[in-house]
C-alpha cells in the first residue's frame, strides 16, 4: 500500500503489498483513495488497510509451522482451504443465550429482544438452531410485550418500541412454533402502528420519539409478515423514502440527513415491500453502494469516508441483492469461455461468478480472514473484539454474499443457511410465518380507531 505522511503514529511492524501474495497482489491499486492530501480520516484509513494487509498472505510464503497453527487453530482445512469457524462461533453464540451477560451489556438493557435475535439468527443461519433453549427464549420475548400488547419494548415493562418490535417478530419467527407466533397480538399492534403515523407519512418509532427510515422499515417489515399492511399504514412512505434519497446516491435517515447504509438497507426494503421500485433514482442509489465496497478490504463501510466494518457486509451488501431480486439490476453471467480463460489465467475476480453488483468473493474474504475471532464469532475489523451484533451482521452478509450457495469462498463447509435480503430472516423460517398469518383473518382499517 501507499506509503504517506500524516499525523497518525506508524506501527511497529507495517505490511506491505508484497504481504498479499498471489491473493491481492495489487494493493497500490486497490487501496483507497485519498486525493493525496494527509487528514486523519486517511490515516485511520491507511492503519485499517494495513491491519487487514497481515491477513491476505500468500500460504507459500509461510513457514511450514506456522501453516500447521493456522491447521490447528481451525482457520483453514487440510487443503488449506480458509474455513468458517462454525463450532467455536456456535459455542460463543449459546454461551450468550445460557449464561447471564457480563456488566459492560448494562448499556443493552433496552436492548433484550435484539440480544436474542442475534444470536437466534446467527445460530440459524449456522444451522444450529438451539432446540432445548426454546422455551427460555419464548418467555423472555413473551415478557417484553408492551401494556396492552402494544408492541414490544426493549426490556421488562418498557413501553412499546417499532425497533425491539421488529426484533422480537423476527426471533419469535425464527422460533417458528405455534405458540411462539401466536404471542403476537396482530391487532394490537397494528393499533400500535397506526398510531406511531405521521403526516409526513413516515412512522415515529415510539410515542413522541424520532421518525426515520428504520421506524418506517421496522413498522413495514413486520406489518408485512403479520398479514396487516393496509393502504392507510402504507400512505406516503414511498414518498417518505424519496425524500430521504440524497445528493450522493444513497438514503439518509429522514430528509436532510447524509446517506448512511443502515438507513439505506431500510428505505431500499421498505419500498420491495411497497413494490415501489419507482420511487427513488435507482442509477444514482447504484453509484453510491458500489463505492461503498472498500476497494482493499473487501468490505463495506457505511457512509462515504469512513472504516470497513463487518456489519455493513449485511446492511450495504443486501442492497446488491435486493437490486437483482425486486429491481433486476445484476450482473449478467459469464460465459462459460470467460470462466475458463479467467482460471487459467488465475484470475480470481473474474472467477466471481455473483450475479450482484458486488465484489462477493472479496467481501467473502474480509469476513473469513479478517472479520473471525480465534475463539469464535465475528467482530467489526482487525483490533476489534468480537460481539453478537457483529456476529450476526457478518454472517447475514455472508450469507447473502454467498447467493444461496452460488458463490462460496473457501471450503464448502463455509455454506450456511440462506437469510432474505429484505427481512434478515432464514428463508424457510420467513416463508413458514407468512403463511402462518396468512391464514389469519384480516385487519380492518377500524382497528386502529377503537
């Protein structure tokens, strides 16, 4: 990578592209640009890259025994194929959900149902979907319902929230029995939404709080898995959406705010869910997510100059999905010619065989080589500690990355289970609920008069 002056400390031991090997030999091309003018946001910048340079290595230019500790620490196959660490990750996610959590999660205390949908998800998605704790996990959701059903809070006896609402749906529907779905009161909360609307036609995200695109989102996702999405909860949110579209391309929270990826995955599924696919400037929405895609790391970072972060491999890198699937904006395949001119060249790019607008085996390889813990789980980027959240984030990007099993990087025991790119939700689990309250009779728009 490029060498610069600026104000940033050097480490002791810096990478250089040569480190990269045969993997990304062109590190003097892929890193990323910073006008040749020192900040401290290119800095950082040029330290993130440095720390994600020591895990792109050539496995030729080891030594035997440290080839052999990569063995045993599980990180790759007696092929030497990069491996996901899925019993450890497995091992740390159950820790979670059976042992109580230690004192710095006070600060997630109205954060219980997210808590439990991380982890539930992440373990689903490793097809591990923990059997024995389902009774704990549906009371303790089942505890977090608001006064009089409306909605769920973050914790015990919290008032209703649109965002642990969305959550405690969707580890309820991960759940996936009958008595677990049928805790949810549709009625009630579709009194609860409806009561959160505002003129501008977005949703407040609990009574008197802030109305942005995730409320908007969390309000949509699960009206419409509950079979309660009506045109009186759905007016003027694609008008909200368009509003909230911004110079760069992307979406920002509410109108005036910066294009961020968290609010962007949120506008982008609320109008698949909408079917509105003409409400915003597409073209201009491609532009901004393909230069969200670090042109070294391989992940995403979510707004313009900031850090990749493992997190983003989900809410940047299922907008890509999203586009192939409900706006048909892909990648064409490659024929069959291309395939085999790229593999004798060893090319490993043009061996992307994705039909999104993403680079899905780079992100891949962020995700597997930098983005694991040794002890299992996931974390944010190389120096960070590994957390649920990340956790469940990285491998719900990984998952939409690898395509249903088109596109894996590694070993084939990498694969894991396929999540919707609109919901975040195992696509077995998502198409089980909404035939659950399909069956349902529905909701008259008086509900949420009375």
């Amino acid at each position: 990578a490029r060498e610069r002056k600026h104000a940033a400390q050097p480490r002791a031991k810096r990478a250089t592209a040569a480190d990269m090997g045969s993997t990304l030999g062109r590190a003097n091309q892929l890193a990323n640009f910073d006008d040749n003018f020192a900040t401290h946001s290119s800095g950082v910048q040029e330290e993130t890259e440095q720390d994600c340079l020591r895990f792109y290595l050539d496995l030729n230019d080891l030594h035997e025994s440290d080839v052999e500790a990569l063995r045993e620490a599980g990180f790759l196959s007696a092929a030497q194929e990069p491996l996901l660490l899925r019993d450890k990750t497995v091992a740390y996610l159950r820790k979670g959900l059976e042992h109580p959590l230690g004192p710095s999660y006070v600060s997630l205390d109205a954060s219980r149902p997210w808590l439990v949908y991380w982890m539930l998800h992440a373990l689903e998605l490793l097809d591990a979907f923990p059997e024995d704790l389902v009774p704990r996990l549906r009371n303790t959701l089942r505890a977090c319902l608001a006064s009089d059903n409306l909605g769920f809070g973050g914790g015990f006896l919290q008032a209703g929230h649109t965002a642990p609402t969305y959550a405690s749906v969707l580890a309820l529907c991960t759940l996936g029995d009958e008595e677990s779905l049928a805790i949810i009161d549709r009625e009630a909360t579709y009194k609860f939404f409806m009561g959160l609307k505002m003129p501008s036609g977005g949703f407040a995200v609990q009574k008197d709080g802030e109305v942005d695109t995730r409320g908007l989102y969390t309000v949509l996702a699960v009206a419409s898995i509950l079979n309660i999405l009506t045109p009186e909860l759905t007016a003027g949110c694609a008008e909200f959406v368009q509003r909230s579209q911004t110079f760069e391309g992307g979406i920002g929270g509410e109108p005036g705010n910066e294009a961020h990826g968290g609010y962007a995955f949120c506008a982008l599924a609320s109008l698949c869910i909408l079917e509105r696919h003409d409400a915003i400037d597409v073209n201009a929405l491609v532009d901004w997510i393909a230069h969200r895609q670090m042109r070294l790391e391989g992940g995403y970072q979510g707004r313009t100059n900031k850090l990749v972060d493992a997190c983003y491999a989900f809410w940047q890198g299922a907008i890509p999905a999203m586009l192939a699937k409900h706006f048909g904006i892909s990648v064409p395949e490659l024929p069959a010619e291309a395939v085999e001119a790229a593999a004798m060249s060893g090319s490993e790019d043009a061996l992307d065989s994705g039909s999104f607008l993403q680079a899905q085996t780079r992100l891949q390889q962020y995700l597997l080589l930098c983005s694991q813990f040794r002890e299992g789980g996931l974390r944010d980027k190389p120096e960070k500690s590994r957390d649920q959240y990340h956790t469940c984030y990285a491998l719900s990007g990984l998952s939409v990355a690898q395509e249903g099993g088109k596109v894996v990087w590694g070993a084939a025991s990498n694969k894991i289970k396929e999540t919707d790119p609109v919901y975040n939700l195992e696509v077995s689990k998502l198409r089980a609920a909404m035939a659950y309250f399909r069956a349902q009779p529905a909701i008259a728009s008086s509900v949420a008069q009375e």
